[in-house]
C-alpha cells in the first residue's frame, strides 16, 4: 500500500487557517498560555497588568507563574500548551534561569515554547552564542521594558509558537499516518487487514473507539442488512454476525436506525460520512471486483474537524489497500486458478505440495486423470463441448471424491486428486475413472482416461514441480503401454527415475553450447542420385561423449515443456548450418522439425523472420516440418500461421503423412509445400505385406500429384525399397540406404563428393 493518498493530503494538515487552528492545544483552546517565571511578586503583578486584555488572532492571552525555576519544571512537564515563557535570568541561583532553559530544550526536548529573559541586573546577560544555542528568542532588562515592548514582544512570539505547533502536530499527524499504514500494508487477507483497519483507526484519530464494522456489499440487488460482515470490534462483536442485520437486530444494540442511515448514506452517496458519535466510510473496488466496503466506527463524542481530516487522509491509503487487495486477489486468481473450471491449478497444487510438512507429504498420494482424445474431440465436436465435458467430469471428481484434499487442473486435459495422509484414497474406485459416465444437457456421455496413482512416501527429498512433473512422466508412460490405470512410487519406479534424470541433464545440456547440435540427412534424387536437400535432427552428446537417441528425450522434452527451446535451438543451428553450406557452394533446403506448441507459440513466427533477416540467407532455403496429426489436431489455429510463413517464402513439409487423420477439405487448403510419406508404408515395400504398401504410396503420390505438393519418402533403408518407390513413381527420398545423418562438417565433405 502506498502513501501516495497521505503526501497528496499533506496540505490539509498544515492549513493554518481559524477552522483548523486548535490541534495541539490539550489545555485551553480558548486562549493563549504564557508563563511568568519571577520569584518577585510585585513584577509578577506588573507582568499580569501589562498583559491584561491582550489577544493575538482573536483569543485572550492567559498568564500563569512560577515563582521558582523548580516550579516552573513541574508546570512545563505536565502542560503542552505553554507558548511563551517569561523568564527570570537570576532566581534562586545566579543561573537558575538557564539551567531551566537547559533543561526544556534539553531534557525534556520541547524546541516550539518561545523564551524570553527578563532579569534586572544588566550584567547577568548570557553571552549571544549562548542565545543561539538554546533558541532564546529575546533579552529585557526589566527597568528598560515598555508596556508596548512587552505586549508586542508576546504577541509575536506567541504567532511563532502557534506556527512551529502547527507543523510539529502536521508532522506527528504524518507520521501516524505512515505507522498505521505501513502495520495494514503487511496484511495480505481481507479479514486480517480489515481488523488492523478497525485497531489503526481509533490511533490515527487520537480518540478511544467503542468498536467498529466491516461490510461488504457485493450486489445492487441486495439491501444493504443482507452485507457480508467481514471484522466487527468492540460492542459491534455479536455471536455469529454474518450479515449486517445479525447485528442490527442485537437487541444491546439501540443506535440501530442511526447506523443503518449512516450506512445507507454512505452508499448512496459513495462518500465518507459523519454524524454525532458515529463515521461511516466508504470505498469501492468495482472496477476491480464489484465490490463496496463499509466501515462504521463508534466513538464517545462528535469528531474534531482535525480528526476528521486526518481520518480522511488515512480513509486513501485504506482505500489503496483494499484496491490492492483486490489487485492482489485477482492476481492471485488468475496466478492459482483454472478460470474456466475456477479449480486450483498446476500452480496451487505445487504451491500446497512444497508446504506440506515431511510426515504428512510421505503419507500422502497424488493420482493425475489423463482424459484421452482430448484434441480430436475439440476439433471433432468444438471447444464448447469439450468445455462441458471437462466441467461435468470435474464435478463429478468432486462429488465422488469429497476427501480429497484438492482436485486441480493441471493442463487442458489433466485432472489431479491429492489425498493428503492417504485420507479417502480408494484405488478401486480410482480405477473405475478410466470409463467414467457423465450427463451433459440430459445426455450421457463416456469420458475415456489414463488414471496413475503415485504414492508420495520416497519424495520428501523431491521439489514440487519435479513430483508432479515425473507424475506426468508416469501417466505419459501408461498410456504409452496401452494401459488405463497404473499404481506406481515416485522413486522406485526405475524407468520414471531415469526419465527424471535425463530430464534433469536435459537441463543442463541446454544452457551448454556444444551438447545439443543436429546432424543433418540428406534428401537424394534417387534418378540421379543428386543431393537435393536435407532434414536437420536434433542430436544430444553428453559431456562423457555418451550420445542420448531422440527417442528417448524428445517425448520427455514434450512432457516438461522443455520441447519449445529445443525447437529453437534446433532452428539457430539450421540456419547456421544453411549459411555455411552456401559457403561451400551448396545452396540447398534444410528442414527441420517444430512441434505444434511452439509453431502456435505468439513470438515463434518473429523468431524465425528475425533469424532469417540477421543471417540474410534466401528463406527458400529453409524448411519447417510439422506431424500430420499435429497440423490436423488444431488445423483451424495452425494452418494461418502456416500460410503466414509460406507467404514469407519458408517451405513447409509435412511429416509422417498417411499415418494422420487429414480430411479431403483440409488437404486442398492446407498451406504446405511438400508431404513426406510416413517410412512405416516404405517398409512395406520390402515385407510381406508388400500390395498394401504399393496401395498407400500410390495412393499418396496421386494425392500430391492432384494437389500440387512435391512429395518425399522417408525412411528407405534397401534396394528393395528404392526400386519399388521409383516404380510408383517416387523420385526424392531420404533414409539409411542413402546416408545416416551426419555432423555439419563431415555432411560438407560427403556432399561435396556427390553428382551437383
């Protein structure tokens, strides 16, 4: 919270004007307060007469006396309303009268009072240093002071100490203000923060508070009784007030129609209000979440105009801090929370692990539901459908399992069930959610998922996001094996525990420069034999020289998300291996592989047109390949992009086709240049089944050839394979009978060697 409201306000404290004047003055606000310090009753007499019916700024100056310096400490320690003091150099002592002043402005700190020495014997002056350093404003010698002398001397001394209080009560004011602030910006929940309020009040205003109310009013629709009682002080505390009407209707409570009006006029007016014993004051946060607030405070007597002022100026930074609290909320909102199932998400639920004490987390269990065929069912029957569905099977989860600590979101299609001391975990009834029936608008539906249940007993040791990470790994890994439900530990399934250290080498090997590289195959003219092109794959080689197959960090990349720097990685290396290829006279195509993630990722499109303006390479030259099933899975979102990057020159392969679900009507407008026939119908060529396989590439060849895409097959590895394609009537391809892939610079050395 900041005190942008009390600097702004400033001005009000130090208005110096009749309305404000009175702050500071405890004793007398009616007059002003001189003391005569003279151990001679006759010059106090004199002293009395001379000042008689003397006013300054329209108040009477009042005049009370020591006759001693002693006296005098007891006056000045118990009275702050004391402006000028007339004193004695010579008392009981030569210096009496400066060991007084040594101890106001010393000992008991008091730097506003104005002094004026008086003495009768001329050479008992203090020396002018002396003067200065105790702020004594004047020396008389008692013979040599005029009535007119006397009278002026105190009506300008006394204007000065009303000045010097108004800016010290301005300052102490101010920094009331910063101390009651700084305690309620610490609060970070309504109910804490709106007690604070409550207790920082009765402070700021100097008045004893007989309790308070904190409403808050969510709907125009409700009358102001049916208000939310968030903190209630003092006689305002009513057993089990949840509404404002549980505590009008007290019947201890006999200012029941004064507050309600109060209250009521504070929300129509949408203002602070103030009547005798009684402030209501209002804020709003609707432009944040539709709410109002109320504060009512009680207090013994009717507010000064200088409370009310300063009430005002801590009414803003109150009025901030419930702002921020909205902020606060709403970033918290959107930070925690599914907004579409408003359910905890990915976020809650490793905040809520990474809390959990080492007993309870190695006695509790996570179960993740994987909901299967999520994509195809949003592109099959729209995102409407799969919302309902999702949002029915979520209440469903809630309804059968009600001791489940916490049911999360944790992806589009993901559901997590954490039981919390293994309370409530039935893996039968786990089990039965891998064909679960819900109703939709009257309808029943079965929702197909993939259900792993982890038992948390080895991960005290394991971070949030790596438990709930390798719990992904695990349902990845049961659905790979075609299972629907499987029962596993976080440490001692050995296959997940090794897919969590490759995932934390992956880490590593990223911020390396030399451990993820690609190695680049080549596309071959089989007519010719020409090198027409070639595919970038991505290559990791641990430090040890140890080289990880992309088979098996890829899917772990696509798990942990890693899978999108991969992919730029993965394009900064083609387009370098581009540039020094047409070095070395070899202007050829390279694609490389991008995932649909990333392809729909917002700054992907201007990373490439970016890498392609530094490098100045012709974009003809670089090619991008995504999956079949991907471009189909989410053809309406990925296709534009697409055409967005064809229309940039970049050429667009299409990998795996045949092995997808592409429908007529997308293939016509799909934005591709090329279709790589999948290498699992090349294998046929050379099997058993070798009529079918002649089916399908003939069939994706005409397919092509009818749509006007170049076409590609992949993954010949025989002679068998190449003469069978070209009969079809194939002529590029790629695979082990022509090359493996290769480093850049051995590729260089190959390719030179071969027919341009």
């Amino acid at each position: 919270m900041e005190l942008d409201g009390a600097t702004m306000s400033i001005r009000r404290l130090v208005e110096f004007d009749k309305a404000n004047s009175q702050i500071g003055q405890s004793h007398n606000q009616t007059c002003w307060t001189v003391l005569s310090v003279e151990d001679d009753t006759f010059y106090q007499q004199t002293l009395r007469l001379a000042l008689k019916g003397l006013q300054v700024n329209g108040k009477s100056v009042e005049l009370i006396s020591a006759s001693s310096a002693a006296e005098a400490s007891l006056i000045l320690s118990s009275r702050d309303d004391i402006s000028v003091i007339l004193l004695d150099v010579v008392m009981e002592t030569d210096d009496a009268g400066l060991r007084l002043v040594d101890t106001i402005r010393s000992i008991m700190g008091n730097n506003r009072v104005r002094i004026i020495l008086l003495t009768g014997q001329p050479g008992m002056a203090p020396h002018e240093d002396v003067m200065k350093q105790y702020d004594i404003d004047e020396y008389w010698i008692k013979t040599d002071t005029t009535e007119a002398q006397l009278r002026s001397s105190v009506t300008s001394n006394v204007r000065t100490w009303h000045y010097l209080t108004e800016l010290y009560n301005a300052k102490r004011s101010l920094q009331m203000l910063v101390d009651a602030s700084r305690v309620i910006t610490s609060k970070r929940d309504i109910k804490s923060f709106t007690r604070t309020v409550l207790s920082e009040i009765a402070k700021v205003i100097g008045v004893p508070s007989e309790g308070g109310i904190v409403c808050a009013h969510h709907s125009a629709n409700k009358s102001l009784k049916e208000s939310e009682v968030i903190a209630v002080s003092g006689r305002f505390q009513v057993h089990q007030a949840n509404l404002v009407q549980d505590i009008l209707e007290n019947p201890d409570f006999r200012e029941k129609s004064e507050v309600l009006s109060l209250l009521e006029k504070a929300m129509l007016s949408r203002e602070h209000c103030f009547s005798k014993g009684f402030s209501a004051l209002y804020f709003s946060t609707e432009d944040v979440d539709k709410r109002a607030y109320m504060i009512c405070v009680q207090t013994p007597n009717t507010l000064l105009p200088e409370h009310i002022t300063l009430l005002k100026v801590f009414c803003e930074n109150i009025h901030n801090g419930f702002k921020n609290l909205a902020l606060f909320n709403r970033l918290s909102q959107l930070a925690y929370y599914d907004l579409e199932l408003n359910a905890p998400n990915r976020n809650w639920l490793e905040r809520e692990i990474s809390q959990l004490d080492d007993e309870t987390l190695s006695n509790s269990t996570l179960v993740l539901v994987d909901v299967k065929n999520y994509a195809e069912t949003a592109v099959m029957l729209g995102k409407r459908y799969i919302r309902s569905l999702i949002h029915s099977f979520y209440e469903a989860l809630l309804s059968e399992f009600p001791h489940a600590s916490a049911i999360c979101r944790i992806d589009d299609n993901q559901l997590a069930l954490l039981f919390l001391d293994n309370g409530g975990v039935d893996s039968k009834k786990l089990a039965r959610l891998t064909e679960k029936k819900i109703v939709i608008d009257g309808v029943q539906h079965t929702v197909l998922s993939t259900v792993g249940e982890m038992s948390l007993k080895q991960s005290v040791d394991c971070e949030a996001s790596e438990i709930v990470t390798t719990a992904q790994i695990a349902v990845a890994s049961t659905r790979e094996k075609k299972l629907n439900y499987s029962n596993f530990d976080v440490k001692t399934t050995g296959e997940i525990a090794q897919r969590q250290l490759i995932l934390h080498e992956l880490y590593s090997a990223m911020t390396s420069t030399s451990e993820l590289d690609i190695a680049l195959q080549p596309k071959i003219n089989m007519k010719n034999g020409k090198l027409i092109g070639a595919e970038a794959l991505i290559r990791w080689l641990k430090p040890d020289g140890t080289a990880v197959p992309p088979v098996k960090f890829i899917p772990i990349a696509e798990a942990s998300g890693l899978i999108n720097k991969i992919d730029l990685i993965v394009l900064e290396k083609t387009i370098t291996a581009i540039e020094a290829l047409s070095q070395h006279g070899l202007s050829i195509p390279v694609s490389f592989n991008v995932t649909c993630g990333e392809l729909q990722n917002d700054g992907f499109v201007e990373e490439v047109v970016n890498s392609l303006n530094s490098s100045k390479i012709d974009p003809s030259l670089l090619e991008i390949e995504i999956t079949e099933t991907q471009a189909m899975e989410d053809y309406t979102i990925v296709n534009p992009i697409l055409k967005n990057l064809r229309q940039r020159g970049i050429k667009i392969s299409i990998d795996d086709f045949g092995t997808g679900y592409s429908s007529l009507a997308h293939i016509t407008d799909l934005a591709a240049t090329t279709l790589k026939l999948d290498k699992s119908f090349v294998s046929k060529l050379s099997g058993e089944d070798k009529e079918a396989g002649v089916a399908v590439c003939e069939m994706v060849l005409r397919l092509a050839n009818r749509f006007d895409f170049d076409v590609i097959a992949e993954g010949v590895e025989s002679e068998i394979e190449r003469l069978a394609l070209m009969d079809i009537g194939y002529e590029i391809a790629q695979g082990f009978y022509f090359a493996k892939p290769m480093a850049l610079p051995k590729f260089i050395d190959w390719a030179k060697k071969r027919p341009q």
